[in-house]
C-alpha cells in the first residue's frame, strides 16, 4: 500500500541555498526595491547594532554607527560579488566602521578626557541609582556585566573585536578571519591575547 | 578491546581554546576528550574559559536593546533615498523625464554641425577677397619683384676712353620685371601709327593715368596694379632720356653706385 503513496522528494536546505537566498535579496537591494532594503535591514539591525554596541560601548554611538553602516552597505551592495556571506560582509563594514569612529573619538576628544580616578577625587563617587531597586540575584548579575564590560572596555580594539565576534557573535575562525580580512592564525593568537587579558581583568566573575 | 592513547598537557595545551570553540575537528576532539577525562588542570583550564565565554554572553543578553533600534530600518531607507535623489544618475534620469534635456543636446549639435557645414561652404566657393588689405592681397604684394635697381654712373666714350669731364652722371633705372611693362608698351605701340610708342606717347599715358580721377594722384594713393602701370612708364621714358642724352644704350657706364630700392606697403584696415 505504502507503493501508492505519492512520495515527493524534499532536498535538504544547505549553505548553498542562504548565500543563493542572500544573493537574491541583494540583487533585489541593487536594483532599488525598497521593501527588499527593509528585510536586509530587518534581518540584521539587531546584529549590527549590538556588535556596534559591543565594540563601541555606548548605545547611542551604537545606534549613529548602525545607521552609517547600513548606509554603506545599500551605496556598495552593487560591488558585493558574493565571496564572503552577506552577514560576514556586514560584520566587516561595522568593525570597519566602528574602528573609524573610534579612532575619530580618540583624536576629538582626547585633550578632553579625564582620569576616571580624578574625577572621583573632584565628585565623589557617583551613585547608581539603576541598581537601588534591583533584587539582589539581578544586582549580582549587573554587577557582573558591568565588571565584564569594564574588562572589554580595556581590550585594544583588534582583540576586543575578535573576542566578541567569537563569543558573543559565535562566528567561527574563518568567519572572522573573513570578517576582519585577516588570517585564521592571527584570529587565535589575537583570541589568545584578550582571553589572557580578560581572565586577569576578571579574575573569579 | 579499546586503543587508548595517552597525551601529555603540553601536548594538548595549544588545542584548548579550540576545543572551547568547537574548532577541533574527529580524533582531535576524542584524544582532547581523553585527556581532559585524566587531567583536572586542563579540565579546569576549559571550565574558565567556558565560564568567561557564558560571562560575555550573559553581559550582551542583559543589555536591553534602545527604542531605535526597531526604527533603523525607517530612518536608514529614508536618508539611502535621499541620497539616491541627490545623485548624478538621478538627476540624469530626472532629465530625460520629459525630454528637455535631451532636445537641448540634440539642437545644440545640430546647430553646431550647420553652422560648421556652412563655414566650409563659403571657404570653398565663396568668392576670394579682392581687398588691398586683404590676406591675398598681401601675398600678392609679397610675390611681386623684390624692388627698383638704380644705377649711378657716368657713361663712357664708344671705345672704353676715360670719361670726359663735360659728360654728366646719370641715374639709370634697370628692369625690375614688373609685368605690367610689357603689356602698357603694346597697348601703346597699338595706338601709334609706326607700331613703336615715342616719347611723347608715353608722357602722355603717363599724364593720363596720374590725373585718371581729376587729380593729380601720388604713389601713396595708388591701387598696386595703377602703380605698377606708372612705374613701367616712368622706367620707358628714363631709357628714352638716357638715349638721348648720352646713349647709354649703347655707351658704357663708369657705375658710381648701385642702389636697390624696395619696400612692401601693408595697409592695415582702419587706418
């Protein structure tokens, strides 16, 4: 009986078919549909902003940055070919960017900038007021991310971005490497450097 | 029976981190997982790294995403447009909308291509400046003879004797080759009755083409061809003169001086 059952084969989805879908959608992009603009942007504006976020620190940065980046990535959608995925050419727009911004930042306001330690010397210091009504296993916790962000704050950027693509982002080497456009070696040993840094910076967290 | 290979942590060291990653690939990963099973240092070593990977992770979940986030989309599209409606393509397109632009391009060349196809009409069959102070009329100027040859001297007896006191210098002009002479000496000796022009003859011609317009005119005034004719006159009586004179036809000079006189006259327009 089972014979006369109409079987219909279903193929298996594979990477083949996300680059395919991608391609299309950017060719859609390209071509100036305005609702395929909208589903990349959909698809990747919460990636984008937290790797900016990430990397960056500071979410209206974050939010400004996403912004220039998928500004760049609908002006040069028409010179992507398709070598690396749509996501890790994206990723390699916000590190781009957000390495700019930062080195911007630096020479902007670097005669402006004042000693953590001094200022508390000067002001006291400041009072959370974020964590006054938090219960405690929520105050724990944010006493822990603030902990871990003060760590990743201190990271130099090339090993900041590394550790939060990896860890965060949950790229494999070779996604990195292809998102930074360097080699998987440098990959581990710039990993290897922040996740030292790191467990000092950290210690029991 | 099971083949169980022992490894040593320097030997496993360089692969935690790999591991942690998920990275290593088959018998890696179960010679790792063997290892880890016997040594608590690297097990403990993939537990810190395991705890401050989940420690990441937990910082980036408990940051809550801002209220722009969800508006990116809006806002990134609307400023892509804009810049889309700033740029040369769209305002090329804009331009040939309604054509305008395009009818503007085409006239222009075509004007350019009739005024061009019209200017070498005239420059090869319009009729050639006849001006004095036109171009052609300087080249003209310019391929006439190179000027008067003068002689200064004082003529001879038959024989080659030395020259006699009372015999007075002449001023003896020597064909320059101006090519009205040949013409206005036949147009005369057509006029005479014994077919040579006299003298007389030609002072007359002379008289009449110096006073043509009523007035006695000047080299100055004349047109290069009147004063071409003037000049062949003048020339026939000086050899008439000299004849009757000393016939230096056919005498010898004693030759003082030879004086070549020359100039190009260019009258410029307006002045």
């Amino acid at each position: 009986m089972w014979q006369d059952l109409l079987v219909k084969p279903v193929r298996a989805l594979t990477w083949s078919d996300a680059a395919s879908a991608d391609w299309a959608l950017v060719q859609q992009c390209a071509a100036g549909d305005e609702a395929a603009c909208a589903r990349l942007m959909s698809d990747h504006q919460r990636m984008v902003y937290q790797l900016a976020f990430h990397l960056l620190g500071d979410a209206q940065e974050a939010l400004d940055l996403s912004q220039e980046v998928f500004l760049r990535v609908f002006r040069t959608l028409p010179s992507f070919r398709g070598q690396s995925t749509l996501r890790t050419w994206i990723y390699r727009i916000v590190v781009n960017q957000a390495s700019n911004r930062l080195r911007w930042w630096r020479r902007r306001h670097r005669a402006q900038q004042v000693p953590l330690e001094e200022h508390a010397a000067v002001h006291g210091d400041l009072p959370d007021q974020r964590n006054a009504a938090m219960p405690d296993r929520l105050l724990q916790q944010r006493e822990v991310a603030d902990r871990v962000w003060g760590a990743l704050g201190q990271l130099p950027f090339d090993q900041r971005t590394v550790i939060v693509l990896r860890e965060i982002d949950g790229l494999s080497y070779e996604e990195i490497a292809d998102s930074l456009g360097v080699a998987v070696g440098t990959v581990k040993s710039r990993l290897a450097r922040a996740r030292g840094t790191l467990r000092a910076a950290l210690g029991g967290a | 029976m099971s083949l169980v290979i022992h490894t040593t942590c320097d030997q496993v060291h360089d692969q935690i981190a790999d591991f942690v990653d998920g990275e290593l690939r088959g018998p890696d990963v179960l010679r790792m997982l063997e290892h880890l099973d016997t040594c608590t240092a690297c097990a403990e070593e993939v537990k810190t790294l395991r705890q401050m990977g989940d420690s990441l992770r937990t910082a980036a979940v408990s940051e809550p995403l801002p209220r722009g986030v969800d508006g990116l989309s809006s806002a990134v599209i609307s400023r892509a447009r804009a810049e889309a409606d700033q740029s040369w393509l769209a305002f090329a397109a804009r331009a040939c909308e309604d054509w305008h632009w395009a009818y503007v391009g085409a006239g222009a060349v075509a004007a350019t291509f009739v005024s061009t196809l019209l200017l070498s009409v005239i420059l090869a069959f319009g009729p050639a400046p006849a001006r004095d102070d036109s171009l052609s009329a300087l080249i003209t100027n310019l391929g006439s003879s190179a000027g008067w040859l003068f002689l200064y001297g004082t003529p001879v007896g038959a024989y080659g004797a030395a020259a006699s006191a009372a015999e007075s210098p002449v001023l003896l002009q020597v064909d320059n080759g101006g090519p009205a002479a040949s013409g206005v000496m036949r147009a005369l000796a057509e006029r005479t009755s014994d077919g040579a022009p006299s003298e007389a003859d030609l002072v007359g011609a002379l008289a009449a083409e110096i006073r043509r317009e009523g007035h006695a005119g000047t080299f100055e005034t004349m047109r290069p061809a009147d004063r071409q004719r003037v000049e062949a006159l003048l020339e026939q009586i000086t050899r008439f003169r000299l004849n009757d004179v000393g016939g230096v036809g056919t005498t010898m000079l004693n030759v003082h001086e030879v004086r070549l006189v020359t100039s190009t006259s260019v009258t410029a327009k307006g002045l």
